[in-house]
C-alpha cells in the first residue's frame, strides 16, 4: 500500500513538474505572466470529469513551502532600496493589512452574523495581503520604475507576517470564545504584534549573520547552497519557538546575507546558490499557482454540500473584493503625500547639515585631534549618504500615475490560499469562508493581472531610460576601477622584488581597460550610439559562436585532454553570461 501510495505521489509530482514547465514556456511566447495562466490551467485541470482532488496541508505550504519563497526574494532585495521606501512598505504592508482585516471583518460578519466578529475579522486577515510572486513578477516584465517593484517587493515580503498574526491572534478568540463572538483585546494585539516583530528582527539579524559568518569559511560549492537551502528553515523555526513571526525573521535574514554576504561570501558561492534559488523558486512558485487553480473545484463542492448558496457566497466574495480594490485606491493619495513630505523633510535636512558642515570646518579646521577629525569625517559621509537619498527622491518621484499602477497591483495569492484553510474547520461557515477567499485571490490574480498590462500602457509610468541605467554602470566601473588601480600600485610598491616596468605598465592598465571594453560594449562614451553598441555585440556573439564551434570539434577530436576542455568551456561561458547581461534586450 505504502509503495503504491509513493508511487502516486511521485507520478503527481512529475506530471505538476512537467506542466509547469510547459505552460510557463508557454506564457513566456504569448506574453502573459506564467502565475496567471498556470491559475486557469489549475481551475480547467480541476473541473474537468472524473480529474482526482489533489490535497496538500496548508499548514506545509506555510511552514515548508512560504519560508524559502521569501528567503529567495529577500536576498534580490537591496537594502538601500528597502530603506529609502520603509515607510511606504510599512503603509501598505502593516497598516493597509489592518484597516482592511478589520473593515473587511466587520462586512463579513454584518453579512453572516452567525459567523462571529473575531472571525471575520481573521477572514480579513487572510484576504488582505498582496501576493508578493504575483505582483513583482508582472512588474518586472512590464519595466515598471524600479521604486514601485521595489515597494511591490517590499510590501509583498512583510505584508504576510501582519496577516499570519492578526489571524492567529483573531482565531485564538474565537476558539477560546467557542462561539467566535469575544470582544478583540486591541491591547493584547498590539503587544502580540510588536514582539512578534521585533523578536523576529532580532532572531533575523542573527540568523543572518551567523549564515554569513559560516559560509565565509566554506569553500565547498555543495556544502555551500546546502547551507543556503537551510538558513530560511532555521530563523523561520527559531522564531516561531519564542512566538515570533517565523515569516519577517525570514525576511530579516534574507536582507542580511543578500547584503552582507558580496563582501565575504565567494563569488563562485553565490552564483552556485543564485541558480539553485532561481530553479527552486521557478518550480515552487509556478507549482503553487497551479495547485490554486486545482483547489478551486473541491472548495466550489465543499459550499454546494454544506447547502449553502453558492452564488450568494460568490457574490459576498466579489463584494469583499471590491471594498479591498477601494481600500487600497484610497490609501494611494496618502502614500503619494508621504512621499513628497519625506523629501521636503529631507531637503531641510540636508540644507541644514550642510551649514552645520560649513561651520565645523570653518571652526576646527586647525585641530589635529584624530577624535575631532574623525567624528567630522563620520559627518561627513552621514550628509553624503543624505544627499544621495535626497536625489534618489527626486529622480524616482512618483505621480499619480504610479499611484494607480500601485493600487491596481494587489493580486493575492499563495498565503490568501493556504492561510483560510486553517480557520475552524468545525465551523458551520468554514466551507463559505474558504471559498470567499479563493474568490477573492483568484478575481483579483485574474482580472487585476490581466489587466495591469493594458493600464501600465496606458499611463506609461516614468522608467528610467536604459542609457541612463548604462551610463551609471560605466561610472560606477570607472570609479571602481580607479581604486584597484591605487590599490594594485601599492601593492607592487610593497613587493620584496620589484616587478620590471613593462609588466607594472600592463597591470596599471587593465582596469582602465575594462573601463574601455564596457563603454563600449554598453555604447556609452563619447562618440557611442546604439547602432554601434549593438554591432559590438553581434561581432562579439559571431566570435562566440565560432569559438564554440573549434571547441565543440577539439573535444570530438580528442587532441586536448578533458580538464583543458573544460576550462576553456568555463571561459566561455563567462563571456556568454556577461553577453546576456549586458546586452540581453537586443535578443528580445
């Protein structure tokens, strides 16, 4: 029976492998985010006659399969990026989560009286998050600005822990009232909540430096992503034992080690465990898509055998999803005036320390205290880092428009799914409950995904041009190249034997060689343009390929012995890689 059994599971999986595969391949041709057409390949899988119902715990997609999709995508996170944006995630993330648990909590239990408040409102807390796959998967194929994915991004990461708590908190109410009618203790909530957080920031940090402290002394590309795959599992089960919220301690330690770790982690580390990711990820997060669709039909039967009506919950539903579209249009003006406040706010800022600069240096410009000199210099590079955040305020000002990209990107999803089928299930409108939610996760996954291309056209957000993102790659090349230079010179001044002349020449020349080939790979310079730079890389891809060819032949031939095979193989894999990355659109 037993082997009967794993056989079954392994055939579903292969067959959900495959199907993902071939549909996301599929969406890539026509253009259509793969999440959203591998939902209607689950809904039509599930309602076709006799197809068996496919069942997973929830409580495995919330412990075993949520913690390393979050992880995966915190690590793309740049915590700069997080940082300048904090406060508009916090606006959508912790205190839009809220108003729309509670309003949508109060609607559902004015509708269904028997259902009870505190229920409703954990019902609430189950519709309310933005779905983090979805939203940033489409704004990244559409190019919208970059603030926005990164507040998508943001808002998607920290969203799903206000929610977990607030149901937690909401169904523990209502189990202990037995009838789901006890009053909400906004206290207890509230100290719930800040601990939940604040102990998962704490256990995050940790777990993230720890990851990053570990890896920098392993140099095994094995061991290396086997410890990558169980960071997320370990700060995810180490808060959830003190009751923090497993999901931002997650969060947290994915921030650290996707910041920390370029400068001590291997290069070779980090490209091993970027692949490993990327392929988890692609499978994971498509397989959870498609088992949503799949789910829809047994949720549909479960209601029609409670003898409930069906339409009637359907339209209850489609109501709450229309006051959480509302929910969120409303909040947009308040977030756009946060915006334009911050920057006024930090232009006085910078005004004012940059007079309080002036005069430091004017006063202690003859002091030689290395004390003085360097809580100065601390200042210093304070109101340059301000400076810069004043300018990416302005570079990246977002309009009305943005505004309505931002409110229209609220596609729940993966937790929306997993998250209601753990309310009561001995409740008699446990079925209705359930279904509300898939209602609302699949219209809004539906009907907002499919539609946020055509609005992105429509009001064409401001993105930033691609010669000004290549133009800030050369100078930021440059600028690097001119510290190894400085650096390699020092070096070779610190020799025991010093090298001759022509070999120091070389060496002090290949940075500003790199600096060359990338302005003109890129077609930045003076005199660059894009029909030039496109023509550099057809002729670098001929060479490429005419390589590959001579190599291809050497390896049949047998001449050359596998290991230098191989690294010639690996040298041109590094071109090809740096080819698709520089210029990537031109195969588009």
């Amino acid at each position: 029976m037993e082997e009967h059994l794993v056989e079954q599971v392994t055939i579903v999986a292969v067959v959900g492998i495959v199907i993902v595969g071939a549909v996301s391949a599929i969406a890539g041709r026509i253009g259509v985010a793969a999440p959203l057409l591998l939902t209607v390949v689950g809904i039509a899988l599930g309602f076709l006659p006799g197809a068996s119902e496919v069942v997973v715990d929830p409580e495995i997609i919330l412990t075993v399969v949520l913690p390393p999709l979050l992880y995966a995508a915190a690590l793309q996170v740049p915590f700069v990026d997080f940082r300048r944006n904090i406060r508009v995630i916090a606006l959508l993330a912790v205190v839009l989560v809220v108003v729309s648990a509670v309003v949508v909590g109060g609607l559902v239990a004015w509708i269904w009286p028997a259902v009870g408040l505190a229920l409703a409102i954990a019902l609430g807390a189950v519709v309310a998050p933005p779905d983090a796959v979805a939203a940033t998967s489409l704004g990244k194929r559409l190019g919208l600005p970059p603030r926005i994915v990164t507040i998508l991004e943001g808002e998607g990461l920290v969203n799903d822990a206000t929610a977990l708590v607030l149901l937690s908190t909401a169904v523990g109410i209502a189990v202990d009232a037995g009838d789901g009618t006890a009053a909400v203790e906004l206290g207890d909530v509230a100290g719930t909540f800040a601990w939940a957080v604040v102990g998962a920031v704490l256990l995050g940090l940790l777990v993230g430096a720890l990851a990053v402290a570990v890896r920098a002394r392993i140099h095994d590309l094995v061991l290396d992503t086997a410890l990558s795959i169980v960071v997320p599992f370990i700060a995810f089960l180490a808060a959830e034992a003190v009751a923090a919220s497993g999901v931002v301690a997650v969060v947290v330690a994915g921030i650290v080690v996707g910041n920390a770790g370029p400068g001590r982690i291997g290069a070779r580390e980090r490209q091993s465990e970027r692949t490993s990711w990327q392929t988890f990820t692609l499978v994971i997060e498509h397989a959870v898509f498609l088992y949503m669709g799949l789910r829809l039909r047994p949720v549909v039967d479960a209601v029609e055998s409670a003898e409930q009506s069906l339409w009637e919950v359907v339209g209850v539903g489609l109501l709450v999803t229309l006051v959480l579209i509302l929910l969120r249009f409303a909040t947009m003006p308040l977030l756009l005036w946060s915006i334009r406040f911050r920057t006024r706010r930090l232009e006085r800022q910078q005004e004012l320390g940059t007079r309080r600069m002036r005069l430091a240096d004017e006063r202690f410009a003859d002091v030689d205290d290395e004390r003085v000199v360097g809580r100065l210099e601390q200042f210093r590079r304070r109101l340059e880092s301000q400076a810069h955040d004043v300018t990416a305020e302005r570079d990246q000002a977002l309009g009305w428009r943005d505004g309505a990209v931002l409110g229209w990107a609220g596609m729940r999803g993966v937790v929306t799914v997993a998250a209601v089928q753990t309310l009561p299930h001995d409740h008699p409108f446990y079925a209705a409950l359930v279904l509300v939610a898939f209602v609302v996760a699949i219209v809004t996954l539906l009907v907002q995904g499919l539609t946020l291309p055509a609005l992105v056209r429509a009001l064409r957000p401001r993105t930033d041009s691609s010669v000004e993102e290549r133009t800030e790659l050369i100078d930021l090349t440059r600028r690097c190249a001119e510290a190894g230079s400085a650096a390699m010179a020092e070096a070779m001044d610190g020799l025991a034997s010093p090298i001759d002349e022509s070999m120091r020449d070389e060496l002090l020349q290949m940075p500003a060689r790199r600096v060359e080939r990338a302005s003109a790979m890129l077609g930045v310079g003076d005199d660059a343009d894009e029909e030039r730079r496109r023509a550099f890389v057809r002729v670098r891809r001929a060479q490429l390929a005419a390589e590959r060819a001579v190599l291809k032949a050497e390896r049949r031939r047998g001449a050359f012995s596998s290991e230098t095979i191989a690294a010639m193989q690996r040298q041109l894999d590094v071109l090809e890689v740096q080819l698709d990355a520089l210029a990537g659109q031109d195969d588009d």
